[in-house]
C-alpha cells in the first residue's frame, strides 16, 4: 500500500528545512531555484526526514509546481 504525501515547496530559501502540518502535510524550504534541482533536494530532505530509501519516493502530481503530491511504495 502506498503512502501519500502532500508538499508545500519554497524554493530559493536561505535555509533547508521541513515543517509538518498534521499527518502527511509538510512545508519544504529549499535553497535550490531551478526546478530539477528542488524536486531532487526534496525527494533528498524527505528521505532523510522519513529514514525512507530515495528510490522509494517518487513525485506523482505537481513536479512543476510548488505543491506536490508524492508516494511512498
């Protein structure tokens, strides 16, 4: 069963960090701009976060968005 995750992104931030907000819910402050950069710092930030192996967090909605939807198979 999949887990998902909902992201609020704010690129170009001075300092990486993740906030939760309720179960599932996260506020992701990156310091990368271009949007190939975020969405791989995000994926590496909630890893980290979740101890889940990046290969196991993929992107399913909003990869060019801010708000993004991701699985955890």
């Amino acid at each position: 069963m999949n887990r998902k995750i909902i992201v609020k992104v704010k690129p170009g931030s001075l300092k990486r960090s993740i906030e939760t907000f309720g179960s599932d819910r996260y506020l992701i402050k990156t310091t990368e701009t271009e949007n190939t950069k975020v969405n791989e710092d995000i994926i590496f930030m909630l890893s980290k976060y979740t101890g889940t192996p990046q290969q196991r967090l993929r992107i399913v909605a909003g990869v060019n968005s801010d708000d993004k939807i991701i699985t955890i198979e």
